[in-house]
C-alpha cells in the first residue's frame, strides 16, 4: 500500500506573461508529485482559487486578486486550508485589506468555502503569511511578516471565530521552492491523502481513452443484429462510454451459416476546429428526426441569422445555411441580431435572441415563435419578434442591455436566465438573473428578477466585467449552468452555477458557483477565448459541446463541436479532445461473427 504521505501538493502563484495576464496569475495555482521531487501543474497551469470583487455603495466593482497562497491541513485530518494576500489585480497592495489575510476553508480542493478577511490587528500590510495546525496545542499557528519586515504569530482554535491576539516573533523561515514549471512562483507543498489526490488527478486533469471491450464473438440472424455489438470504451477516470460501431458487413454471406471475421469504425464523429469561420454563439437543436444549426453571424457584422439542417450533426457541417431573420425586417431589431438559441415550449418552438433598434444600449432579448406545422428554414414561418417583458408588462430592464436568454424546465416550472448589464445610473457590467414564466406566454415573466451571479472572480472581469450566456446542462439531480466571462476576446473563458433541482432555483443562497473557469484559451491547443456554450444530445444518447472560440489569439470568432465528458460524480469534462476521447489504436476493432440461419 502506498504511502499517505507519498503525495505531495504545491501552492504557486504564475508570473504574467503573454494571454496570461495579471488578473489570472495572481490566483493560486496547484500542482502534485509523487515522488516529492518534479512537480506536474494541475488545470492546464490555470488558477483553481481566485479573490473576489468587492462592491461599492453604487453596486459597481472593485476587481481583486491574491498572491502567496499558503496551504495547510485542518485539524483531525478534516480538510485543508488557504491563507493568501487579497491585492490589486497588478499584485500591488489592497488598501481595504491592509493589515488582513483572505482565509478559505476545502475539503478537496475544488470546491471552496470563503471565510473572508481575517483582521491581523495591523496597521500595515502584509508581506507573507503562514497557517499550521499544532496537534500537541490543538491550535492553529498563524504567523506573517509586514511590510516593515516585523514578524508576528497568533495561535487560535476555531476557524470561524478568529480573535487574533498578535505576539512580535523572530523571522521565521520560509522553505525556498523551485519547479520547472512555467512561469510558476512557488508559496509551499504539503502532503495530501491518496482520496485527495485521485479527486484532484480526476477533475483537474483530462481524461483519456485506455481501452475498449467488445465482444469476442457474435451470433447472428439478420445483418440487423449487429447494431446491437456495441464497444465499451474506457478512460483513466474510471469512466465509460458505450458507441455504436460501424460494422463492414460485406464478407458475410447471411444466406450461409458460418464463421466470419469482420472489421468495424466507431460511429463517433470527428469535428476539427473550426466547424465554421465567422459564427459565434452556436446553438444545435433536435426536433423531428433532424438536427438545426444557428449561431450569430460575424461574418455580415450580425445583420442576419441563418439556420442549417441536417440528419446528423456530423451533416451540419457542410450544410446549407438559410436566412430567417435580417436587419432590415423589423424597425424594432435593426441593429445586433445576437445569440440566437432554440427552445420548445409546450408544443411549438421559439427562437430567443437579442437585437436593438438603435444602439448598442437598447439591446434587449426578445422571442420569435414558429407558426403551427412551420418549416424552421423558412423565414416565412416565423413569427415577427416580440421584445421580452417583466412581470409588470414592461420591457425587460430599461436601464441597459438583456441578451444571452436561456430557456429550461424544473419540476414542471417553467424558467428563463439571462445576461443584464444595467447603464443606468452606472455601468455595472453584465451579470447573470433568473425569472419564472408561464409557457403560454415565454416572452414574459411571472415572478420577480433574481440575481444568481456577478463576474466577481478576477477571470469573469478580465478586460471587462462580463458575466453571460447561460445554458443548461442536467446531470442526475443536478442542473448545471455553463455561463461565459470576460472580454469577448483570447480572455473569454467558461465558468459554472450549480442547483440541485430539488432546491428552490428563485433561491440564490441554494446555487454554488466554480471558483475557477472549466475552459480557457489554455485548456486546447489553437482555440483562444472558448465560451458561450450549448449543449445537445445526439441518436447515441452522447452531449455536444457547441462553442465558439478563436483560431489563435486575434482570429474570428469560430463554432466548434467536442463531446461532453463526465467524470463519476457527474460533472463535465468540456476539455476532452478527440485524441483522448478516442485513441487512434482503438478507433478500428474485429469481431467474429457466427451466421446461424433462421429457417
């Protein structure tokens, strides 16, 4: 049996070099070993723990970071701690914490519970801080040196109610770490259990393909049967997936009862980035045996919208595009026809999107309907557009922009999130609300307007305070909102709110929030600022990732497609490329086939 202590973790902070600017590198950064010697970067060399934003009076915010993350172990082995130093984004010191520490609480190191600023009784700032548990005393040791190199200690036995009580100390020593990983300045290790470190290798790391089972031998009556031989691939996750193979059937002879030796290919599709140039804000919707594509178009300045149809979603690739919807349809959506999504409601389907009849501060959501027995690619069959209302009968937030609106069903009720960035009397950035409708009336709502989540992490305000597109993704009991942050540059990245479905969802304290983005432009080689997903399930039962994202930092906006992969506890994989997902070796498989007729 291993060793506990076999396992070592490292808590780094990054220097900002290129893409990967202040705002992400003074986050806290974690990487493993296993022989306590070469360290391996956790997340893509990504931050897994970022300071929030503080809020003024006017609601507007103050971006924040954190720099010399230390990490330690709690008491009775009860999970793990962080102290750090909240500063500017530049790392420079944070005049509302002068004198303070950011302490935060984890059982894994994935999820993280905030227990804020904790008061040094200092006037200065601080220049380091260090947090040890001391068994024999059963007390934490708290000690930090200032920004006039004065060291202090505190000792304290409860998490929750810190009363420092600080005693001058001598310099204490500080371990002087080196790892070649890049750009990292390390803080400090600690030793972490095995069930620590597979969680953390589970969710931090992607996923590959290390095998397949199949069948050795099939018996057979009809050609048919063989859809039922079906391959079982595995991944170093623990995982499964179940795909259909595509059997070359051309050597048996049904009419003749033997032993035959076939080949097969995976049924599961390649998608190469870009699926398409100059389209953004992708959505792809099943209805009637085939599948549709539309996105905002970048490529005429977002003067129309156009769907694709097709039987798969492989088809919808090449296939051709038909314009619903233009600028010059509508006095009220002149400007900006932006993220389009489908949705069914009841029995008919609806388009949400988002134009404006001026400007850019009149952009407002609004929904198109499907006339009865409709053809989605035919502009004629769509109803003229109808600006999104509040429950009051009024449009949706005049004070600024609503776009990105989503659409989804949770114990029979009906919901819509969307993205609001309120002008008036500040810019307060894009943040993310909730509402209830009725679904005889989708373009309105019937509750009130309720906050989930504001770009207060430093990489949802990254260039910009954006938080936006919104989309659902259900896993067991579990509803999961993918939303997108940052500039719609190489900074946009996709962050996750999270409800059990059971919980109340107009209930903002029942929603937890990923304290750090799930994709990024260093999550797959080539794709800067991935955002603004939606999701969809093919024939197989197998999620799509739709997405836009940029060839290089500077490139257009571009859709792709990438399979969803889930981890044992249900939650998402949107990194997993096509090399890992599948491996070559085992794309191609044998069977041996009995033919046993039916006479």
């Amino acid at each position: 049996m291993e060793s506990r202590k076999s396992f070592q973790l490292l808590s780094y902070t990054r220097k900002p070099e290129g893409i990967y600017g202040e705002k992400l590198a003074n986050s806290m950064h974690l990487a493993y070993s296993v022989d306590g010697q070469a360290f391996q970067a956790f997340n893509h060399n990504t931050g897994v723990l970022f300071a929030r934003a503080t809020e003024n009076e006017n609601r507007t915010l103050n971006a924040k970071c954190l720099t010399q993350p230390f990490i330690f172990e709690l008491a009775e082995q009860m999970g793990y701690g962080v102290v750090a130093i909240r500063t500017e984004p530049d790392g420079t010191p944070d005049l509302e914490s002068k004198g303070k520490v950011l302490l935060f609480t984890t059982i894994d190191f994935l999820d993280f519970r905030e227990h804020g600023l904790v008061d040094l009784k200092s006037d200065k700032h601080i220049h380091y801080v260090t947090c040890t548990y001391l068994s024999k005393e059963k007390q934490y040791c708290l000690k930090w040196c200032d920004e006039s190199n004065e060291n202090y200690e505190a000792l304290f036995s409860d998490l929750d109610e810190i009363d420092v009580k600080p005693t001058p100390t001598p310099p204490f020593s500080v371990d002087v770490l080196t790892t070649n990983i890049k750009g990292a300045q390390p803080v400090n290790r600690i030793d972490i259990s095995r069930a620590t470190f597979d969680k953390l290798i589970e969710r931090l790391t992607a996923p590959q393909n290390i095998g397949v089972n199949i069948p050795e031998k099939a018996v057979i009556g009809t050609l048919d049967e063989l859809k039922q031989v079906k391959a079982e691939y595995l991944y170093s996750d623990d995982t499964s997936v179940t795909r259909s193979i595509r059997w070359d059937t051309r050597s048996i002879d049904i009419r003749q009862d033997g032993e035959y030796m076939i080949t097969g290919e995976v049924e599961q599709p390649s998608f190469y980035f870009p699926i398409s140039i100059d389209r953004a804000d992708p959505c792809v919707f099943k209805f009637n045996d085939a599948y549709y594509f539309i996105a905002t178009n970048d490529a005429n300045g977002n003067k129309s919208l156009s769907i694709r149809r097709a039987h798969t979603i492989a088809e919808l690739v090449t296939a051709p595009e038909y314009e619903i919807i233009n600028t010059k349809m509508y006095n009220h959506m002149v400007q900006f026809l932006w993220a389009p999504e489908f949705h069914k409601v009841g029995d008919d389907v609806y388009i949400f999107l988002a134009s404006s009849p001026k400007g850019f501060s009149e952009i407002r959501s609004h929904v198109m309907k499907l006339k009865k027995g409709g053809d989605l690619c035919n502009k004629n069959d769509w109803e003229e557009p109808i600006p999104f209302l509040d429950q009051y009968g009024q449009v949706l937030s005049e004070k600024g922009l609503t776009l990105d609106m989503t659409y989804f069903t949770v114990k029979e009720r009906h919901y819509v999130v969307w993205a609001q960035r309120d002008l008036v009397p500040n810019d307060l950035g894009s943040w993310i609300y909730i509402g209830e409708i009725n679904p005889d009336k989708p373009w309105q709502l019937i509750s009130d307007q309720v906050l989930l989540s504001k770009p207060d992490f430093s990489w949802a305000n990254n260039h910009v305070f954006v938080e936006e597109g919104p989309y659902p993704l259900f896993v067991g009991d579990q509803l999961m909102l993918t939303t997108s942050s940052a500039l719609v540059d190489y900074t946009y990245c996709v962050g996750m709110l999270r409800v059990d479905k059971q919980a109340d969802l107009l209930e903002p304290s029942n929603w937890s929030r990923n304290h750090y983005p799930l994709l990024t432009s260093a999550s797959v080689k080539g794709e800067c600022g991935p955002g603004h997903n939606a999701y969809v399930e093919d024939d197989e039962g197998l999620i799509w990732n739709t997405y836009h994202a940029r060839v290089g930092k500077d490139g257009p906006r571009s859709s792709g497609f990438r399979r969803v992969h889930f981890h044992k506890d249900g939650f998402p994989v949107l990194d997993l490329i096509e090399d890992k997902d599948i491996d070559e070796k085992y794309r191609k498989l044998s069977l041996s086939v009995t033919v046993k007729s039916q006479k």
